[in-house]
C-alpha cells in the first residue's frame, strides 16, 4: 500500500518535548503513514502503518497513532508501538551546544497543553550532548516535564509505583573536565632576580 502523505499544520506547537527547540513551534508537521483517516468535526486523525510525525528538528515514529484536539486548539497525541517493537521520539533541546533526546516505549502520549510527554511499558529517555549520551533512565513508566526539564520513573505500567514493582534505573555520566589552562612561566617578583 502505498504511504499516504498527510500534510497538518497545526497552529501551536504540538510536541514541545524535552526543552523542543522553540524554531519547531512554527514549523508544520508532517506526516507520512500507510493509510489514515481525518474526522474534522470530531477533531480526530487516526493514522496506521509506518507511522513519522516530522516537525522541525522533531521526529516521532510508531505502528500507529491518534490525534486529537481540544476546543482551544491543543493536541493529544498517543503513539503505539507495532508488537515486539517501540514507538520512538527524538528532538533538539535548547541550549548551547549540539542538544539532543530520545525517548522509546511500547506507547508515547504527548498532552502539548503541558507539554508533557508520557512514555508506557518499556520507557527509555535518554538525553545527548551531539552523539554522547549524558543521561538514561529507564522504567515500566517515565513521564518527562519539558517546561521544567523533570522527569519521573515508576516501576509499573500505571504510572505510579507498587510494591511488586520492578525497578527504574538511571544512569549519569560523569561530566567532561575541561583541560586545565597551562601554568604560563612565573614571573620574578618586582626587585629581585
């Protein structure tokens, strides 16, 4: 079947995820997809096969997807993955330097009211300085705040943790020192040799 191509200009920035570089929010979105379905009066886009969400330095990809819009014009965007695979986002932060995050999960819900982006089942987030990872966490259940640049682990798919849980992991790595300045020679002091 061949990919449909479905070109969506939303009027806010729907996926401000992780600090998004604030250039997306005027960039349109588009999306590619084997088939899909527009139900404007319910403010429904249903999508299916192969689905790329692409909207400036912001890439989202999954089996399937569900757009919906509120009536001030905010989207909800729940993305799942195909079986045995993971839906995936990846977009440029703000900030100086080549800033990147990734996200991956069975299911990624994105509310661009609060710019929060919630991932299901198998939930990665990892941060990048260019192609240096500098953070990871993973759990059954991440939720990450892009307007406070927090983010939260549970160890249940529910998003709250239990005690028969498993358990979340994060992983930092140390950062980079920057190269002590070179001793310059020392200079006698005034009146002596």
């Amino acid at each position: 079947m061949k990919n449909i191509l479905l070109l969506t200009v939303f009027s806010l920035a729907i996926m401000g995820v992780a600090h998004a570089e604030k250039a997306d929010s005027e960039k349109e979105a588009v999306i590619t997809a084997r088939s899909g379905h527009v139900d404007d009066v319910k403010q429904v886009r249903t999508l299916t096969g192969d689905v790329v969400l692409v909207k400036g330095t912001l890439t989202m990809k999954a089996g399937r997807a569900l757009i919906t819009e509120d009536p001030q014009g905010y989207q909800f965007i729940t993305f799942w993955a195909d079986p045995g695979k993971l839906a995936t986002f990846r977009q440029k932060r703000d900030g100086a330097g080549d800033l990147w995050v990734e996200g991956e999960a069975e299911r990624v819900e994105y509310d661009n009211k609060t710019e929060v982006v919630k991932l299901f089942s198998r939930a990665k987030l990892t941060r990048l300085e260019g192609a240096k990872v500098t953070d990871v966490a993973n759990g059954a259940f991440i939720s990450y705040d892009s307007r406070k640049e927090e983010f939260a682990m549970e160890n249940s798919n529910s998003g709250t943790s239990t005690a028969d849980g498993g358990s979340v992991r994060m992983v930092i790595q140390p950062k980079t020192k920057a190269p002590a300045a070179e001793k310059a020679p020392a200079t006698p002091a005034p009146g002596k040799k």
